[in-house]
C-alpha cells in the first residue's frame, strides 16, 4: 500500500437512526485506489445503510464524508456519482428488453450532430468497456435478459465504470449466482482493481468476499467491530468478529469490539 495515496475514501464517525434503532453508530471505514474492502456481519448489522449513506440514497444523522482527502457533501445520488461513486444493488436494475450497449447508455445516450441516436458510437465504446472488462462477451446484439448471471453483472459494472467511477460499491454481488458466476465476478473485480478503483464489497457470508478482499471491516449491531488486512487474520478470526463481536490481534478494534470484563 502507498502511505502517500490519500484515501479515495474516508467516512468518520457516521451515524444514522431509524426511529428508535441506531442502524449505524460511529462507524468509520477507508478505502485506497485499486484496493478491495469487503464489509462483513450478519443481516442487520449495518452494512447496507452505512453504505447508502455514501451512495447519496440516506441522509446521515451526523459524521463526515471525505472524498480524495477532501470533504464531501453528498445529500443524493447525483452527488454521490459527481464523486464518482457508483453502487451496484444486487437486483442489478437492468432494462431487460434493450441490448448491452443500450444498459450502458440509459439516459446518458451519445447523440449525433442532428439530434438522433449516434447507436454507432454508443456500440463502439459498448465494445470498448466489455472488452476491458471481460473479454469474452460477444453477445452484443442480445437483450440483456437473455444473458447469464455473470454476463449480466458485467454489463451492470460497465455501466458504472462508463463515466469513470473511482469508487465502486457491490452489494452482496455474488448472492444470486452459481460458483461459476461467482468466479467470473471475481475476475471482474480483479480487473477494476488494476484499474485503479476501489471497491467496497459487501456480503453476510466471508467465504464469498475473502479471497477477493485486501482487507476487512467487520460490523455487528450497527457498529464497527474492526478492520483488518486480510493477510494478518484468518477466517475463523474474522468469524469470530462476526459472530461474537471479538477483535483478533491483528485487527484495529472498532467502538463495536467487544471489551473482556477485567
Ligand atoms: N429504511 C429503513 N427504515 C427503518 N429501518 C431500517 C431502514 N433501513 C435499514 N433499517 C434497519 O437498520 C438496520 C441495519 O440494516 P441494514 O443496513 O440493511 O443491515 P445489513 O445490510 O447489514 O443486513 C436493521 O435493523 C434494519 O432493520
Ligand atoms: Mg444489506
């Protein structure tokens, strides 16, 4: 890791109540250029609204947003994306009747100098963004709703990356597929990391995200139990941060870690 990379990102201190229930509690979580971070813990923890908050879709209640070391103000998704921020849901919200090329420019179409469709240019770079990411997908004149899993996710992170995201959010991504699709996002994932952009994957279960993460953040009752790199705790560790809320020696413990009466 460069020590001198500011992070992409950094969000500090973030809270956010629903009515009584504190759905996130002083969580604070980082991300650097071309690294992995996987945020784990059961359903409910907190992972999906802490992540919302950055995608611009809930206002938090109090904490700061930095963007490139720099604070940002992100009260919607058009903010969010101006940052270039993108998340991918896991219902991917594709417009299944249209083609790839026609996903990727959803109302953001490449016009001609006479005000129609340029489907010429909007195909060609279609092309350009599949290629890079996944080379084998041919299946350009298809509707989306014809392709697999995989083939679907990537068409989903094209479209995120099209406008130059920095910063990707996936959301349990692997959830609905097969081991094979599974693995193919895997490579996707492996491919915007050389790219550069960071990527907060989020998912209940570790043996989806372990392999893939450079490091982990767990939490647990909307609190942050630790962060960890990968390379430092074992899984079994990293369940017991989930599961008991326990923070192993190699781990930067969090308010959520559990403290051992003396
Ligand atoms: N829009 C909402 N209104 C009320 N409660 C919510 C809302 N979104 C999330 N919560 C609550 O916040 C807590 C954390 O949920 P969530 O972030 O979805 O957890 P995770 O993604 O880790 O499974 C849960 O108790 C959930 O019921
Ligand atoms: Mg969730």
């Amino acid at each position: 890791m460069d020590n001198h990379a500011a992070p992409l990102v950094e969000m500090r201190d973030i809270s956010i109540a629903f009515g009584g229930i504190r759905a996130v509690d002083g969580a604070s979580i980082d991300l650097y250029p071309g690294e992995v971070v996987a945020l784990l813990g059961h359903n409910g923890a907190g992972k999906s609204t802490l992540i919302k908050i950055l995608s611009g879709a809930y206002k938090r209640d109090a904490g700061t947003i930095l963007v490139n070391g720099e604070e940002a103000s992100i009260a919607n998704p058009r903010d969010a994306k101006k940052y270039g921020i993108e998340t991918i849901y896991q219902t991917l919200a594709l417009a299944d009747n249209v083609d790839a090329a026609a996903n990727l420019f959803l109302g953001r179409e490449i016009m001609t100098p006479f005000g129609t469709l340029d489907d010429a240019a909007m195909e060609a770079k279609a092309r350009e963004v599949m290629g890079r990411l996944n080379p084998r997908f041919q299946r350009f004149k298809e509707p989306v709703v014809k392709l697999s899993g995989g083939q679907r996710q990537s068409v989903a992170i094209a479209r995120a990356i099209l406008f130059d995201a920095r910063i990707l959010i996936m959301d349990e991504p692997t959830a609905a597929l097969g081991p094979q699709e599974t693995a193919q996002v895997s490579e996707l994932v492996m491919q915007l990391k050389k790219e550069g952009i960071g990527i907060f994957l989020i998912s209940h279960d570790i043996h989806d995200v372990f392999d893939l993460a450079d490091r982990v953040c767990v939490m647990k009752n909307g609190r942050v139990v630790g962060t960890a790199r990968t390379s430092d705790v074992t899984q079994d560790e990293v369940l017991g941060m989930i599961i008991l809320g326990k923070c192993p020696p190699g781990a930067v413990p969090g308010p959520g870690a559990m403290t051992l009466a003396a």
